[in-house]
C-alpha cells in the first residue's frame, strides 16, 4: 500500500518560491541578435520569404519515437504541424499562415503595409451647416427660450423680481414666434408642448411675485384650460394661493377643493397640504367647524405640529373645553423626530469619535433639528396658556392637567417650564404669595429649573425690597446654575444695592462672559461704573448697548447724562435730539434740553423746548418758574402772570409765586390790581414783611390813608422778627456752651444726645442730590418659560426737596423789584 505513496522532500517545504526562476529558453530575448535563424526571418519576412518545398526537411519532419523494443515506427500522432505547402497524401496544403488585418496576398505583395490608409489622403471636409435652414432657426430660437426661461429663474433666486418677470414676458414672446414657425413648416403635433407649459408656468409665477394677480390669474386660466396639459389642473392650488393672499376666501376655499379633486390619491403630502390651506381659509372666514374638520383630518392622515396648533386654536375659539382636550393630546402626540442630544455625546475617549461628533454638533442638519424642536416647544406652550384657563373651572385646575398631560408624553421637560409659567399668571394676577409659593416647589427639582425659580424668586423679593430674601435666592440660582447669565445679573443687583458697586461689576462682566448678548448685565455695569466714576468706561458700556439695542430711550438717556457729566454739552445735546425722536412727549426731557439750551446761552431754543415741556406736562415748577422769568426779562409781565398763577394753584401755601404775581401787575403798571393783590396776600400771610413793605410803597404812592396802617404793622413785624432772631441767637449760643461744658465734664448724658445726633446725620444732606432709588435703575431678571425678561429702568423726574424750595425762594426775592 505505501508503494504509492510519495512524499515531498524537505527542501520543497523550506522554498516556496522555488522554480520561479526557471523559464523557457525560448523566450530568451537577450542573444536574438546573435540567433541567425530569427535574423534571417526577420530580413525575409512580409512576402520576401524563400518559397519552401517538400524536400527540404522542416522542423516539422517526423522523427522516430524509441520504443522498448528498440524498433522506430514513426508515429502520427506524435507527427509535428505538417509544413505550409507541403503535399501530404496527394494534396497540397492550402497557404493559410498569416492573413494580417488591412492587406491581402494579392494586392499587398510588393507594396508597403498601411492599415490605416494613410497613403490616400486627407479625408475630404465635414460639411457646413446651413444656418438659414428652417430647423436650424427653430433649433436656435426653442435654445434661446430655455436660456431666457433659466435666466428668468435666477433672477427671481437673487431677488431681482423686475428683471425675471422681464425675462420670462420675453420667453413668452419667443416662445410664440417658435410656435408660428413650427406650424408653416410642420405639423401641429410636431410643437413643443413641455416648453409652452414651462414658459407660462414660469410667467405665471413671476406674475404672482410681482402681486401682479390678476395677470398671474389670466396666465394659470391658459394652462388650466389647455386639454393638452396633462398635469395643468394642479395649478389650481396656485390659483388657490392667490386668492387667499387677496382675501377672497371663498373663491380660495373653491380652488383648492378643485385641485385635491385633480391629484391622485398617491400624492398624499401634497393632498395634506391643500388640506391645511382649506383649513386656514376657513379660520380666515370664521367657519371653525369646517376648519376643525379639515385639521382632524389632516391629523388623522399626516400629524404635523402647525395643523395640531391650528387645531387647538380652532377648537378654542369655538369653546368646546372636551376638544380642546382632545385636540392638545393630539399636538403632543405629533412625532418630533429629532435626535437626543445624547446622540451628540462621546461615548468614549476615540478622537476619530470625537472629532465626527464635533463636526455633526453644529452642522446645518443640527441646526433644523433645534429649530424643529424649539417650534415644537413654542406652539405646546402656547396651546398650553391659552387653554388652561378655560378647559376647567379654574386656571390653577386647568395648568395641572396640561402638566400631567405634558409628562405622559414625549415633552416631558415643558412640564416644569408650564409650572413656571403657573406662577407667572399668578404675577399678572397680582397673586405674589401664589406665585412665591410655586416657585418654591422648585427648589428640590434639578438645577436647571432650580435654578430659574430662583431667578424668579429673587426677581419678586428685590422688587418688594426685601433684599436679604432676593439675595438668598440669588445665590441659590447662581449655585445651581453658574453659567446662568440672569442669576449672575440678579446676584449683581442686590449687591448693588447694598452698595458694593466693585463686587456687582464683577457679576455684571461674569453674566457677558456667559452670554454676550445679555443687555441688562451690560446696562446695569454701565450704572456700576458711573457709581465708581469710571465715566470713560462707562461711556464705552452704553455705546455697546446702544449698538446693539438702536433707539432705546433709557440707553440714550443715560448717554447724555454721561456727556453732560463730562461738560460736553453739545453732545449731550445731540443725544438728547435722538432721544426726543424716540419719545418725543418726555416732558423732562424736553425741559434738560431746554436748560442746557439756557446754560449755552440760546434762549430761543431753551423757550421752544421749555415751552413744549409745559404743555406735555403743566405741572413741573421748574419748567412754570423758568417762563415767568423769561416773560419777564423779556417785558411781557402779563404773561407771566399766567404761568406764576398756575404755580400759586399748585403750592398754594407758599407766598412766593403770590408776590411774584402782585410784581407782575406791578411792573405792567396796573397798581390797583397790584395794590388788590398785596392785600389778599396780606390777610393770608399777615406776617410776611416783603408784602407789608411793598403795601406801605404803593399807599404811599397812591396817597391813600391806610399806609399809617401798614407802617404800623409793618414796625411790628419787623420787631417781631427781630425778637425771634435774638431768641435763636441766644438758643444757639447755649447750646455751643453746654456742648463745651459737656465735653469738658465727661458723657454724662451723652446717650441721648448721640441718639439725637445719629439720627440727624441720617437725614440727607443740603449739599447732596436728593435720590428716590438707586436700586431702581437697575435691570432686574424675571425669567419666564419662554426665556428671561428684564425690568427695564424708567426715566422719572426728580423729586423736589426743601432745599428745591429754598432756591426757588431766593430766586423770586431776586425778581421782586427793590
């Protein structure tokens, strides 16, 4: 058995590669030079070659084959390829060699080999096209068409609504000298019926973006009515579009039924779009039942969040709470399809990973998926405040079944910003201790809801002025959440107004690194560094905002305080302008421009804006006192009496603005009236020496008899006065007596009058601005559902002081004439 078994040798299995070397001598190019058998067939060859016979024996001679029996029998099969021409049985072997591609044995024997024909010549030219040809013409004329009708489409892409309704009337034009041709030359089924059907297509559409209607309208009725136009009746949706943009809805509602006869079953999105174009027009015309039946139908077919908004709307605007039930339990069931942000997490450590997921994270499919889910969010909230408060019996009620409902379905995070929003209507209420007591649910949920409770919370404490409160739940907001920009700015706020303006700006500038577009963090480090005097940086902070928020009226304001602050009144005087432009009734603004006007030395001005301040507001006695001056210097005393009586009318007890009207008749020369007038202020103030003074100058004047009176009562009020003088005098010298005696003999009694010190040093000073509220400048955050929204400061007037009252005091006594 084994004598059939052979087994390899060992070197076969140690070289692989073994015998690759060895080749066939044959193709052995190397020494053909030296080979003079190919030598000579290389000189004989192409016909030249020596005619070969029989008798000349061949390679392929037979040869004898040894056998084991020694004999030699020659074999013919074992015979090699008989010669070309050799007579083999009787007969000549036909010459079938070589018969070589592009040449034959007659006609190539003694010529030279050209398979490519080259020895004829140059092939003769193409001929010319006949420009004049009429397909020719019709060729180029159905090319210019098409060249107009794309140009037309372009320029309708860039905006340039003109020049494409220009291009398509010119492919329209063509178009018709194309048809024309093609009739004198060729049957009418031989014309273009795609291109005629773009060409008013495409003018149809130019016509309708140009609201050139009733043209767009003649143009469709051509393709609509046009037999040959297969697909022509879908444009009646078009026409459909077009009416509902001219508010004949009827007509609207008339088209699209036309045209979702028309279209196919198969085509079910377009259908659900006519749907929800008919739905519309019925909410268009008021008919919210059939409206109602077109959504329903649209969210039984296809659910989409804008008919499942449209369909709460509906719902609620025929007062049906049960459909309007239904209806939200539909909108929060439409699929949002978006991917979880999870998808945008690395799950490992893999940079190849890592750098994929940066490139998705923002990419322009991502950005359609947070508008997607930001739409989304937006229409279930505002569904959810609009039905909450009627679907049951009360607000509160209504608010919890939209939460339950929003957290059995797939928008399980709006469940929490509804809660927020609860509170808010509990605000717009008036209901704080509701509100309060909602927002402090929040306080064990997670930190980003945490956080913007909190927000809201210090919000209502800092604006009820319980700052302990508002800062306690200004640092809970900003530990939850350190990258919320309005629980930086709120944390700032109480700061500031706890006084420490270096720490609140510190906050300020930590929220803009957060978020950069956070306006009230920049208005409120614009008030921080004026608190600082930090003018020139604060400057810089309101011209940002005022980049950013154009034409607001607090931003300008604050812009030329700064500027006056910085003693440059015409720059001050020019934001001022752009501020009236905003606002154009601010009675105090028009009253500063009216003083830095005076303190410029423009009087015309300063009266113009004066004068416009009284009248938005006739109340202001800076504004009354400065006109009855002006009238005054400028010799018009009667109608100053006019504005000095309206100051009498609002400060009734101050005898100023009587005298200052008993001067005016004075000056004009009516002296009885002023002499009626001086008595009158004499009986209402019998101790005012001015007046007395004044009375004892006109009786004398007059030569009446009651001025022995007058000087009689005058002598004694002047001792009077003269009296109380002495007293406080006297009083005053005790006092710094006992003080030194005081000081000398220790603190006895010293208690009491610390107290009493203590207490006058809190009164505000005669030399320091007199200030309602700091802290009422200043943006604080309230932060909604739907996002953070700032408290903006409000422009108010000064409030007068008794200092206020002073000045004007002394300035009517300058008027009084001596």
């Amino acid at each position: 058995m084994m004598r059939n078994v052979h087994l390899a040798p060992e070197a076969d299995e140690d070289d692989l590669y073994s015998g690759y070397n060895d080749y066939n001598p044959t193709f052995d190019t190397e020494d053909l030079e030296n080979d003079i058998a190919f030598q000579q067939a290389v000189r004989t060859s192409h016909g030249r070659r020596p005619p070969m016979t029989a008798k000349i024996p061949g390679t392929s001679a037979a040869r004898p084959v040894a056998t084991a029996f020694g004999s030699k029998v020659t074999l013919t099969s074992s015979m090699g390829r008989p010669m070309t021409g050799a007579i083999q049985d009787g007969f000549a072997r036909p010459m079938t060699a070589v018969h070589a591609a592009g040449y034959t044995k007659a006609s190539m024997r003694g010529s030279l080999f050209d398979p490519l024909g080259q020895a004829k010549g140059p092939a003769p030219p193409l001929e010319m096209k006949n420009q004049d040809s009429p397909e020719e013409k019709i060729r180029q004329l159905e090319k210019k068409v098409n060249e107009l009708v794309e140009e037309s489409c372009i320029a309708n892409s860039c905006g340039d609504l003109k020049l494409a309704l220009e291009k398509a009337k010119e492919a329209g034009r063509k178009e018709r000298v194309l048809v024309r041709q093609r009739e004198q030359i060729a049957t009418p089924e031989s014309i273009n019926l795609d291109l005629t059907y773009t060409v008013l297509f495409n003018l149809a559409s130019q016509y309708a973006a140009n609201e050139m209607y009733a043209e767009a309208l003649n143009t469709y009725q051509v393709i609509v009515k046009n037999k040959m136009f297969s697909n022509g009746g879908r444009l009646k949706v078009n026409m459909g579009n077009i009416y509902l943009k001219q508010r004949n809805y009827s007509k609207a509602i008339k088209f699209y039924r036309m045209a979702l006869d028309q279209i196919p079953s198969v085509h079910k999105e377009m259908r659900i779009k006519i749907m929800q174009n008919i739905g519309v027009a019925f909410i268009k015309t008021g008919q919210y039942r059939d409206a109602i039946s077109s959504f329903e139908h649209t969210m039984s077919m296809s659910p989409n969040l804008k008919a499942g908004f449209n369909l709460v709307l509906c719902c609620f605007a025929v007062g049906d709470g049960e459909q309007m039930k239904k209806a939200f339990q539909k909108l929060i069931a439409v699929p949002l399809e978006v991917d979880y942000d999870d998808k945008y997490i690395s799950p490992n450590d893999d940079p190849h990973t890592n750098l994929l997921i940066e490139a998705i994270k923002n990419d322009s499919l991502r950005q359609i998926e947070r508008e997607r889910k930001s739409m989304a969010e937006e229409y279930i909230m505002t569904a959810a405040k609009l039905i909450a408060p009627v679907i049951e019996t009360s607000f509160a009620v209504g608010y919890d079944w939209c939460v339950e409902a929003v957290k059995a379905s797939q928008y399980v995070e709006l469940a929490n910003d509804l809660e927020i929003n609860k509170a808010t209507t509990y605000l717009k209420q008036k209901d704080f201790n509701q509100a309060v007591e909602t927002l402090k649910t929040f306080e064990k949920k997670d930190s980003r809801v945490k956080s913007a409770a909190a927000t809201n919370l210090s919000f209502l404490y800092y604006l009820e002025n319980e700052l302990a409160q508002a800062t306690d739940y200004a640092d809970l907001a900003v530990n939850s959440d350190r990258y919320n920009p309005a629980a930086l700015t709120n944390k700032g706020n109480t700061v500031f107004a706890n006084g420490d303006y270096e720490k609140a700006a510190e906050f300020y500038k930590e929220a803009l690194r957060n978020d950069s577009s956070c306006t009230e963090a920049l208005y409120n480090l614009g008030l921080s560094y004026r608190k600082l005097n930090r003018i020139d940086e604060a400057l810089d902070c309101f011209l940002k905002l005022h980049a950013i928020l154009r034409n607001n009226a607090q931003v300008l304001h604050q812009i030329a305080n700064i500027y006056e602050v910085m003693e440059d009144p015409n720059q001050a005087i020019e934001w001022l302008m752009q501020l009236i432009s905003v606002v154009p009734t601010d009675p105090c603004i028009l009253s500063k421009l009216g003083k830095l006007y005076d303190n410029e030395g423009d009087k015309s001005q300063a009266f113009h804006y004066y004068y416009e301040s009284y009248r938005h507001f006739p109340s202001n006695i800076e504004v009354i006192e400065w006109l009855g001056a002006y009238y005054i210097d400028t010799q018009f005393c009667e109608k100053a009496i006019e504005y000095f009586e309206r100051a009498a009318l609002i400060l009734p007890t101050q005898v100023k603005w009587q005298l200052m009207i008993a001067s005016c008749y004075r000056r004009s020369g009516n002296y009885q009236k002023a002499l009626d007038k001086y008595k009158v202020i004499h009986r209402k103030f019998p101790e005012n020496v001015e007046c007395l003074r004044f009375l004892v100058r006109l009786c004398t004047d007059m030569g009446l008899k009651e001025v022995q009176e007058y000087m009689t009562k005058l002598k004694r009020v002047e001792k009077l006065k003269e009296i109380r003088e002495q007293r406080i005098k006297s009083g005053r010298d005790g006092s710094a007596r006992s003080r030194r005696e005081g000081s000398a003999g220790g603190d006895s009694g010293g208690n009491k009058g610390e107290r009493l010190s203590a207490k006058l040093r809190a009164l505000p000073g005669t030399s320091e601005p007199y200030e309602s509220s700091s802290s009422k400048e200043i943006d604080a955050f309230y932060i909604d559902p739907l996002g953070p929204q700032a408290e903006r400061p409000k422009t108010a007037a000064r409030k007068r002081t008794e200092e206020d009252e002073f000045a004007d005091e002394e300035l009517g006594d300058d008027l009084l004439p001596e």
